[in-house]
C-alpha cells in the first residue's frame, strides 16, 4: 500500500496517510505541528512562566498558548519571548522594569509586552532588555547604572524605548550590564558597563552610547558572557575578549584582552555561547566545541578540569544548536533530541532529578525540541509537535 507523508519538521519526523483512508475519503491532512513552550529548573520569581514558585526538575509546558518563535532567558530570572505574529511577551523577575510592562511587579506567567507586532529579536542581560524591530530600530528597557540601555544616560526605564533613530540594526546581544549590537552593514558596536575590557574598545571605559569596534564591517554573530565575549566574522573565524580567567576567552592562557583576538586559525565556525567563565561553540561541520571554567563539569568533558582554549565534546557531528547557563549547558541534536550537563542544584538539567552530570545526557525521549535558552540555573525551550 502507498503511503503519503507530510513532513512536519526538519528532523524527519513525519504523519502517515494511506491511499486507503484516502480512498475512504479522508483527504484533509492532519494539523500541522505547532511550537510550544517549556520550562524547568529554578522558579524563585516566577521564571518558569507556569503561574507559580515551584521548581521543576522536568520540562512543563508553560500555558496553552502556542506558536513561540524564539526565546530568551536573562541571567537573573528575566525571560522573554516572541510568537510567529510577532508579538513580544515577558516575565519572571522585574524589580528594575525589565519586563517592559511599565511597572517593577513580577509576573508569572508570560505577559504581552504592548500591543505591536513588529518585534524581530531579543536579548536580556542581568537586568536589562534589548530588542530590534522589522523595520530595523533598536530599543531597550530596564536597569541603566552603567548606561547599558544605550540613551547617554543612567535612567532605568521600565517600559521599551528606542535608541536613537538609526533604522540599521539587525542583531543584539547582551553581556550582564553590556550591551551589544550588529548593524546591517556588518558593523559591531558596544556599550554599557566595561570591566575586564568586556566591550571590545581596547579600554574599561563604560559608555552609555553605543560606540562601533574598531572599524571592521564583516561581523555575523555576537555573545556575551558576564564578563568576556565571543564574535564570528561573516569568513567564519571565532573571536573573543574580555576577562580571560579560567581560559575562558579560549586563547590558550587566562589572559584579559581588551580588544578583539582571533581564536586559532579555522573558517568553519557556525555559533556561539557564553556562560558564567566558561563558552561553548559549534562547528559548521556539526561538532561541539567547549573551553573555560568547568568545576560543575559544564563543559561536558566528563570531568571538572579547566580548559583554555577549544576542546571537542566527544566525537559526535549532529549538533544543532546550543546554550550556556550559568554552570550548565543544554544542546539539540539534528535529530531533535535534547541533551544537559552539568551543574543541577534547582532541577536545571531537566533530567527529573538534582544530580550534577560532566557529560551531555538526553531529556527524556521526545524528538520534537527547536530551541533552547537557558537562564541563571532554568531552561526554556521551544518543542514542534
């Protein structure tokens, strides 16, 4: 008997529909799949979004809504998101407004930030918000002392507002209290707090600006750890600076470098993610790359020893995509499985246990996860199904 398949994501996965239930006249394909949202780990402020302050230490759906676009977890249990119309929501901690909701009250379960629907991407730090709009402007929200929100200024504000009125920009990035940005012409800029050289301007000053690296026009991607920060060019080349204890720069000492420095030589990096001291990277080719602090065993290596510059996680070549919590790490395989490790005080890992684990080790079975976004010691994560 013939079948038809209808794909419904890009990891093979597929529903079935005999010619015989079509010849019964059952031709209305099944619904499509939709992207739904899921959290765990530590629920203090409410992070998890599931109405409530219970730690998880399994993935719980957050709500009924669904069609989630992308994710982002701060570093201080702020949370935001978007949906495929666009639309922006937040929740979790908002003591400095971060939330964009015009208020400093906690919420949570997620909450429609206004009412547009032209957000593109998004990006929290400790406590501040940033984000871009289709139409190419920038804004920002939320805690200000190092004039991370780019205004010229150390105001805190609690609902978004755009910086200045360049129409350019197409990726941001944030550090704890730094903040970085791509601009359309393959311009990297940078500003707010600057410790250990964190913003790249081979100084320590803070500026409440933004204000353009050096004067290079072929930046791609950009992450930002608390106080160091990892780039690739559009040739492919991986790039680091900022505070290089525990060798989490990935230069091969425990140096700080104020400026940008090239990591080893290769072309063939495809994405990046800074934890707490330590990063990890994946390769155009599908391997796993990890270097720096690794005393929870966040690296994955299957021990705690630290690492200063590149090493490969095992030999696998299916990985996918990849985040750095603070001192755990969680990645999705081609085949749509996900995978932790390291440090699972609050249930972080998702592995329905605490036990710390040096090694990636799969959640549960399902073979529907998209993304993954991981905060101070939570996850969230996006699964198709």
């Amino acid at each position: 008997m013939a079948v038809l398949v209808y794909p419904y994501q890009q990891y093979g996965g597929v529903w079935n529909l005999t010619s015989q239930s079509q010849a019964q006249g059952q031709t209305t394909w099944p619904t499509p799949p939709v992207p739904r949202l899921f959290s765990w780990g530590n629920n203090l402020y409410g992070q998890l979004g599931l109405g409530n302050i219970t730690y998880y230490s399994s993935p719980k759906q957050v709500g009924s809504l669904n069609n989630w676009a992308s994710i982002s977890a701060g570093r201080n249990n702020t949370n935001l998101a978007l949906r495929t119309d666009s639309t922006l929501w937040s929740w979790g901690y908002n003591v400095y407004g971060q939330l964009g909701l015009g208020n400093t009250t906690n919420y949570l379960s997620p909450k429609q930030v206004g009412a547009l629907t032209n957000w593109s991407q998004t990006s929290v730090g400790t406590a501040h918000s940033l984000a871009v709009k289709t139409d190419g402007t920038l804004w920002s929200w939320g805690y200000n002392n190092y004039g991370e929100l780019g205004f010229g200024n150390i105001t805190n504000y609690s609902s978004p507002k755009q910086v200045g009125a360049l129409t350019t920009w197409s990726f941001v990035a944030t550090g704890a209290n730094s903040s970085f940005g791509i601009k359309t012409d393959g311009t990297l800029w940078s500003w707010g707090y600057n410790g250990q050289g964190i913003l790249g301007q081979g100084n320590t000053t803070a500026y409440s600006s933004p204000k353009q690296v050096g004067a290079l026009t072929n930046w791609k991607t950009i992450s930002a750890g608390v106080f160091n920060a990892l780039a690739i060019k559009t040739d492919g080349t991986l790039w680091g600076w900022g505070y290089g204890a525990a060798g989490a720069i990935g230069l091969g000492n425990t140096t700080s470098y104020s400026s940008p420095k090239q990591i080893g030589a290769l072309t063939s990096w495809l994405s990046i993610s800074s934890g707490y001291i330590y990063s990890m990277a994946l390769k155009s080719d599908g391997t796993l790359w990890v270097w720096g602090q690794n005393n929870q065993g966040q690296l994955g290596l299957g021990n705690t020893t630290y690492y200063s510059s590149p090493k490969q996680v095992g030999t696998l070549t299916n990985w996918l995509s990849i985040s750095a919590g603070n001192y755990f790490a969680s990645s999705i395989k081609t085949d749509g499985t996900l995978w932790s490790w390291g440090l699972n005080s609050g249930g972080q890992l998702g592995q329905s246990n605490v036990t710390k684990y040096s090694s990636p080790k799969q959640v549960g079975s399902q073979v529907y996860w998209t993304k993954i976004s991981n905060g101070q010691a939570y996850g969230l994560a996006i699964a198709k199904f």
